[in-house]
C-alpha cells in the first residue's frame, strides 16, 4: 500500500524518448533492469568505496555499497509506503559516476578539467552518475544512455551547483534540475535514497576500518551512539567479544537508525498528509532521521571522518590514487592517440575526463603503468 505522496509508475513523467511499456514490468523495475545490466554498473565492483581494491578482497566496493543502500532503501520504503523499486532504481544507479579510487580520483579529475577547460563546471561525480545514465551507456540503437524515467534521473541527480542546473534547465526546460533552481524537494523515494546512503556507509566504513586495523574497539567508543549500543549488546551477552562483538554492534546500530527513519518519517507524513508525488515537492523535507538520531549520526560522520578517511594511511594511499588520475589525464590530454578509437578522433578535456572517470581502479593502474612505465601500487594486476 503507497503513501498518497509516493511516486507511481504510472504517473511517471516519462522518459525523454518515448517508449511502448513493458508487458510485465512498471516503468521503476524496467529502469532498475536497465541500470543491472549497464556497463557502469559491472565496474563498480572494481571502483574503490575507502579501500583500495588491491588492498583486501572483503573490503566494499562502489558495488556492494550501492547493494547495501538498496537493501536499506527498500526496506524502510516497505514500511512507510514508498515505491520499492524506484527506490532500488536509485540506490543502484547513484554512484555510476564515480571515478576510480573514490573520492579522491574526483577530486583529482576536477582540478584537471577545470586546468584543462578554465570555463568548465570541473567534475562531480553526482553530475557524471546523471551523464553516465543519459549520454555515455551505448546499448541502444535509437537514443544514447539507458533512456530512464524521470523520477529515477532525478533521484540520481543528489547534488548540482547552480550553474549545472542552468545548463541543465536550458537542455531539459523543467527538467530533472529544476527543483535546484526553484528550491523544492525531490520525491520521497530519492529524499530516502540519501539517508540511506548515509546509514549504509557510516555502518560499513566502521566495519572496514575495524578489519584495515586502522580503527580499534576503544576509539570507537568515543562515538556516543556506538559506546551507547555496545553497552547494550554486553549486558544481552557478556561472553560476546571480537568480531562477533563488532559485528553485532553495526547490526543493531543499522537497525536503530532505520527504525528511527521509520517512526520519524510516518509521523512526518500524517502531519504534512501530501495528497499526490507533486505536493511533497513544495514540503519540507519528509524522510529523516529524528533530531538526537540526527546529532548521533553527526558525531559518527565527524569520527570517521577524523580517524579514517583522514589517516595517514589512507591519506598516502589517496594521494597516489590522485597521482595516477593526474598523470593518466595529462597523458591522453598531450596524446590522444593512446585513447580508445572511439575519444581519440574527439579528445576534448571533458571526452578524456568521461572515460577517466569510467576506469575501474586496476584497468586505471594498468593503463598508468603503460603510459608512465611506474607502478605506484605494489599489487600485481
């Protein structure tokens, strides 16, 4: 049973190319099939999450994140009545942009381009996650991109500057970045899709540190919601210690925070009572985290970000991550012969960022090896 102001598949506002539909699909599932079956989305399982692929194989790739964001995703949908399959539609496709070694292999692409191509809005993998779906998949004879709904696009499209949305408006008057424009709301099921993707990184970067040995047990103790649950879980099982420990920990922390989403986002609901999908865009924001959720989940973000993604081991890993990207943009830049045959003839600085971007991190170490002849990583690919 949906919510009054869920998105409905037969209320879509359609596709930018016009298509017959599906016999035994809706419209979300077809774009959720569509997404499956992309090339983007099979490079994921090579594109780093916080480690490197190289650095251990039970690690989380961009792959098994968007896996767990969908699963997340999908289950608070099937509490609060919000359509499943888009949410999973979106979980699925938000992080096709990304560039090899995470975050860093963006930023590093951004200060090429923006090198490169001064008057450019430099890269954003959000932006790139939305260009993947509409330009760069080939699969169909009569459009470029995967052809996706526009409820699934715009779920996609999490942030975009004002000047993106601009040129996007202009391409696409009213389109999926007008809301950034007009300042209103996307529909519930992408307002969820970003909690959850919140839930399911802060979770599982414990769960990868922890296994890196770069965080321990008692420094995770400094974080309120964590120190709190542990407590919690030694007074059910005192003998409980190590990984089970940990494990046991994350799982009822996930679990107390989706169950927060649920109360949080029904009570929401009731009071606003949105009567249609396009009644939620002119509300506040509906699906959150209560405000002591909302602090405790600020407070974990800041520790990781503190003694994780800013450790001095990741922080070396990262640096060489950003050097490779560099050196393997400026290679293509001064000769666009060593692109592929189908950028070479066309080697503007945003071609050469577009296949960068596409990399999975070992055909990118691959690739700098052939072009620079150093290996910068000692893992054998």
């Amino acid at each position: 049973m949906l919510q009054p102001g869920a998105s409905r598949p037969e209320a879509s506002r359609g596709r930018r190319y016009p298509e017959v539909p599906a016999p035994t699909r809706n419209e979300f599932q077809r774009d959720r099939d569509r997404i499956v079956h992309s090339t983007a989305f099979r490079r994921l399982v090579y594109k780093t999450q916080v480690f490197l692929n190289h650095e251990g194989d039970l690690f989380r790739t961009r792959m098994t994140h968007s896996l767990e964001v969908a699963q997340i995703g999908r289950s608070i949908a099937r509490s609060v009545g919000l359509h499943e399959d888009l949410v999973e539609a979106i979980s699925l496709a938000h992080d096709l942009g990304h560039t090899p070694f995470g975050h860093a292999g963006q930023d590093a692409l951004n200060e090429c381009l923006l090198q490169a191509d001064p008057g450019s809005e430099g890269f954003e993998h959000n932006l790139q996650s939305l260009r993947v779906v509409d330009e760069l998949e080939e699969r169909y004879p009569s459009y470029d991109g995967l052809n996706l709904s526009f409820e699934t696009r715009e779920g996609i499209l999490k942030h975009c500057s004002r000047r993106s949305a601009q040129r996007l408006d202009a391409s696409e008057p009213g389109g999926v970045a007008r809301r950034f424009l007009d300042r209103t709301q996307p529909s519930l099921e992408a307002q969820l899709c970003n909690l959850a993707d919140e839930i399911a990184y802060n979770a599982h970067d414990i769960d990868d540190g922890v296994r890196s040995g770069l965080l321990a047990l008692p420094q995770l103790r400094e974080v309120p919601l964590f120190e709190r649950i542990e407590q919690t879980t030694l007074a059910d099982f005192p003998q409980i210690g190590g990984r089970r420990l940990l494990f046991e920990v994350i799982r009822r922390m996930l679990s107390q925070q989706i169950y927060d989403v649920i109360a949080t986002t029904r009570s929401a609901l009731v009071q606003a009572a949105p009567r249609s999908a396009d009644e939620v865009r002119r509300l506040p924001v509906l699906v959150a985290f209560s405000d002591p959720m909302k602090q405790q989940s600020v407070e974990l973000k800041r520790f990781l970000r503190d003694n994780l993604y800013r450790h001095p081991q990741v922080l070396a890993t990262t640096d060489q991550a950003k050097d490779v990207v560099r050196e393997l943009f400026a290679a293509y830049l001064a000769a666009p012969a060593e692109l592929s045959a189908a950028i070479a003839g066309n080697a503007t600085p945003r071609r050469i960022a577009d296949y960068v971007a596409g990399m999975t991190d070992r055909f990118a170490l691959r690739e700098h090896q052939r072009l620079t002849g150093r290996t910068l990583f000692s893992a054998t690919y």
